[in-house]
C-alpha cells in the first residue's frame, strides 16, 4: 500500500470542485434531480450526504484494510461495501434521533433515501482504487459530501429561477434540469485546469 | 479437498453478523428511553410505561384504546391526541391531518409520536370507557340481499354500558389471503338496554376484508373480539324536533337510539324518521317501526324508495331521501319557528346532500349530528 503523494489541502479542494462526485462522475444523479426542486430539502440531504460519505468511506477503509485484503477478498468489495454502507445509515438514524430531534427531522429523514445513492458507493470504490491512506480517506470522503452538498444546493436555487422562466413547455421539469446541469458540469470544468487528482 | 471456497461466504456471513451485532446493540442502548410517565387530562390517570414506542402502542397496552381506523400506519388521521408537553415539531407523516387550529393547540397523531421521556397528554373522558369485548356470535340473520344482522353474545365483559349512536370496532380473523386480523368500525343497532348483547348491521362491501369475512367466513357460536363503545354519535337530551335520516345500513345507529327513546318512555318531543332504500328488496326492519310509530304518538317513519321498480307496487313516497325530506319540511312536518335538530348515518355523499337540504330548512349547521361511513 503506497498513499499516493498528495497534499491534504489540495485533495479536499480536487474533491469539492475539480473532480467533484456529481460534476465530474455524475454519480448520484436521482436524488440529486428529484430532490432539487426544493432548497430546504436540497441543503438537509446535502448535508445528509457530507455526513454519511465522511463515515461510511473511513468504515469502508477500514474494512478494506483489515479484512478484505488481508483474507484476500477485495473481489468481494462491492457487496461487503454496500453492506456496511446499509448498516452504517441504520446506526447514524438511530443515534441521531436519540441526539437531537431538530436534526432528525432535518437530517434523519433523508438517510434512508442515501442508502442507495449511487455517489456513497462510488467514492467507497474511488477510495480503494486510488489507494488512500486513512486521513487521505476521510478528507477525500468529506470533500466529496462538500462537493455534493454545493452541486445540489447550486442546482436547487437554479431550479427556482428556472421555474418563473418561459421554458418551452417540452422542456419542462427534468428536460431543463438536466440542461442545467450540463452548464454547472461545464462551469465546474474550469476547475480542472488548476489541478487534476486521479 | 481445498476450502478455500469457503472463505468468501464466511467472510460475507461473517461481516453481516458483526454488523447486524452492533445495529442490534447500538438499537438496545440509543432506543432504550427507560421508564415514561404519562400524565392523561392532568391527573386523571397516569401511566407508567417502557419508552420506546409509539403513543398510540402504549396507550394500548395500558387498556387505553384511541381509536385508529388503519392501525397506526399513519394513513387515517383518526389517533388524535392533544400533547401538552414539547415533543418536538410536527413531523411531515402527521401534517397532511391536522387543521390549522389543532396544529397550534398541540393535537398530534399518536401513532406517529415516539415516547421519549414523560409527557401530558389530553384525550376525550369517553375513550377511558373503551374496552376490549369478547363475545360469542349469536345468531347472523339475512335482512336484505346484502345486509346481514350479527347479533354478538358478550362473555368478557358480560354486561356493556353505552349511549345509543355509539359504534364498536369489529375485528376479522385472518382468511384466504388476508393474513392479519383487520378492524372496522359498526354502529350497534341494539339497544342499551339489551345490555349483554350488542347487534350489528353488515352490508357486503365488494373487496372489503372484514365484510366478506362476514359473509363468508363468520359463523354462528363463534368467538370474536371488539373494541367498544365509540364515537360522540348519540342522542342529545333537549326538546328540539329531532329530524333522523338513516340510508342503507345506516338504519343501525338511528334504529338503536329509537329504541333507546321508546324503551326509556322519553317520547314527549317530536321524532321524524326518514329511511332510503333504492327499491322494497333494500328495506329491512321497516314493520317494527311501523308498529312503533302506531304507539308512540309523536313518532313519524317515512319510508322512501328512489327507483322502486314495477314489481315493487310501491305506494309510498319517492325520491331521493333529499327530496322527500324537502317536501316534508316544506308540508307536513310543519316546523316553523321550532328548534330543530338533525341526526344522520348513511354514505358520505347522502350526508352531505341532506346536510345541505337541514340548513337550508333552518336547521343550524352545529345541530346536525351526523356518522359518515368512512
């Protein structure tokens, strides 16, 4: 296992904007347009999101390190991750609702829906592929949950002025969110010419 | 023979396990809220109880049953309750079902509400009357072509006190395809002062679990459990003129507090029944009423068919319900000036249709006393 050499700093910013999970991958696309439409919503499962790919990629790290690969199973990845994934998500509702009521409601109600975002999974993958080291894993899971949150929260206060405008009637609803979309991926774009983290 | 094949079941098994461990412990520690007072009508009852689970759940095991059409799935908004304590904000599972003013006054759904620490709550004096009944079916008599009459023997408790109007939960046993005992409502059509027994009127609804388990499953000499008694449909004790309007099945409720008036001799205030059939093969129960009315002096029953049919030699009035208690308001009840009162059972559109003809004859809105098949 050799960490590959990159500052800390540069990483988490590579995985807020230039290599941001939803801009750049386009992973987690279905919450990230169903859930859109509204900014309140979008800020509560955005942050949702920072919350659960921070956890569940350290678990997952860890996992990989001191069963998978010492048992040899790292083929058996992709199940044992969406595994922990699943049993993660429980706990956190559960802790949370015990916690703070306020942040159940704002929070907790959308941690079943992430269970299956495809975005949780892909940075677990992305994780293992890039051969992080622990803190490098949990920046890099932080900064992706960051990314997402901003892409969403970006999206949704789009979408509310797109609402008012004259769309042709065709193109309304997912016809000019995916539109808009592919203008924010572009503008995101622009920040790959700064640095570039693989 | 190599087991290496094994490895990766085991693995998975093994990861599994571990981690349904730590949901199941972190679910004993974080979702154990110890023991709850609950403090009901400011001191009336309190209760203490092992936090956890929802209101409605509690409540029921401590033999207090608010009722609950849909069992605490949150998709009835029948399980209301009155929280004084904070319990956090209303949650999006209960908004769709509370009013503008019972979302300030604190009413909350009780199936939706966790009980997390002890808290007051508030709910109606009657439902401390509501218990669990066991009974034996007595005897299940055909009234029409799709209205049986179950008349229920009680065992536990063997005597039932209620107002006449009231209504009890009917639960259905599994059968067929129907796995889970499912719960609906019924007017008693009996009177109160047939104390041990309690009879209904179940009119076959295409689909519906409990009568099609009825119709078909129910059998004399049979064990069932209830809920009872329910519900704030009952006779209010002034001198209005009391105008009743019973459609179909409907008859159960009305049928009941007539015979509750009759047998307590309180027959000084004029009573008007009007009862709606679609044709003679609809009407049930309509010769006893008849022999009431010729006794009892103030008491009027009008029978009315909206489409008797040829066969029928019907001579008596028709129409829709609606329009022959227009005409009835309008001529023979002679009503003017007098305080008036309506009480109505039957399908929700007859309910509202002959709510609107009440007010439009002067009665007042808060005076008409309805139970809507739901």
């Amino acid at each position: 296992m050799n960490p590959p050499p990159v500052n800390l700093a540069v990483l988490l910013f590579a995985s807020v904007f230039t290599s941001n999970i939803l801009l750049a991958n386009f992973l987690g696309m279905c919450s990230f347009i169903s859930i859109s439409k509204d900014v309140t919503s979008s800020n509560g499962l955005g942050m949702a999101v920072i919350l659960v790919l921070t956890v569940t990629t350290a678990v997952n790290w860890v996992v990989l390190r001191y069963v998978l690969i010492p048992l040899g199973l790292v083929y058996l990845r992709f199940i044992i991750f969406i595994v922990v994934i699943a049993a993660v998500v429980q706990v956190l509702e559960m802790v949370i609702e015990r916690i703070s009521e306020a942040l159940y409601i704002a929070l907790g109600i959308f941690l079943p829906l992430i269970t299956v975002n495809c975005a949780i999974l892909g940075v677990s993958l992305f994780m293992f592929i890039r051969e992080y080291s622990f803190v490098q894993t949990v920046i890099y899971g932080f900064g992706s949950g960051v990314g997402w949150w901003l892409a969403i929260l970006a999206l949704s206060t789009i979408r509310q002025r797109v609402e008012k405008a004259p769309v042709p009637a065709g193109l309304k609803g997912p016809g000019i969110t995916l539109i808009t979309i592919g203008f924010m991926a572009m503008a995101f774009m622009g920040f790959s010419g700064m640095l570039q983290v693989q | 023979m190599s087991l290496a094949f094994l490895i990766g079941p085991l693995a998975i098994g093994g990861i599994a396990a571990v981690l349904a461990g730590i949901i199941s412990v972190v679910d004993s520690i974080v979702n154990n809220y110890g023991e709850c007072k609950i403090d009901i009508n400011s001191g009336q009852k309190s209760l203490t109880v092992t936090g956890g689970s929802s209101l409605l759940q509690l409540l029921a095991q401590e033999r207090i049953f608010v009722p609950s059409a849909c069992g605490g799935r949150g998709s009835c908004g029948v399980c209301k309750v009155r929280v004084l304590s904070d319990v956090g904000p209303i949650l999006p599972t209960e908004l769709p079902y509370l009013e503008e003013e019972e979302r300030e006054n604190g009413t909350r759904l009780s199936c939706q509400i966790k009980v997390k620490d002890d808290m007051d709550i508030e709910i109606p004096e009657e439902l401390f009357n509501i218990k669990e009944i066991r009974g034996v079916v007595e005897e299940i008599n055909d009234m029409t072509h799709d209205i049986k009459e179950v008349r229920v023997k009680l065992i536990d408790p063997p005597q039932l006190e209620f107002k006449a109007g009231q209504y009890a939960q009917l639960e259905s046993k599994p059968y067929g395809k129907i796995k889970e005992p499912a719960q609906r409502a019924y007017s008693m059509s009996s009177p109160p002062h047939d104390r041990d027994h309690l009879e209904f009127y179940v009119r076959l609804v295409p689909g519906g679990i409990v009568t099609t388990w009825t119709f078909e499953e129910l059998q004399e000499g049979e064990k069932i459990r209830l809920i009872a008694p329910i519900g704030d449909f009952h006779m209010r004790d002034t001198d209005a003129l009391k105008v009743m309007i019973a459609g179909g099945s409907g008859m159960a409720p009305i049928k009941s507090i007539v015979l509750d008036m009759w047998e307590k001799g309180d027959t000084d205030k004029p009573v008007w029944f009007f009862f709606g059939a679609r044709t003679r093969k609809d009407l049930f129960y309509t010769e006893k009423l008849k022999e009431i009315e010729s006794k009892w002096e103030n008491f009027h029953f009008i029978e009315a068919l909206s489409e008797p049919t040829p066969e029928d030699k019907w001579d008596g009035e028709v129409g829709l319900i609606t329009d022959v208690l227009d005409r009835y308001f309008k001529g023979e009840m002679n009503t003017n000036g007098k305080p008036m009162e309506g009480y109505l059972c039957g399908s929700p559109g007859m309910i509202d249709a002959c709510i609107a003809v009440m007010t439009k004859n002067g009665i007042p809105e808060d005076k008409i006393y309805y139970d809507k098949f739901a």
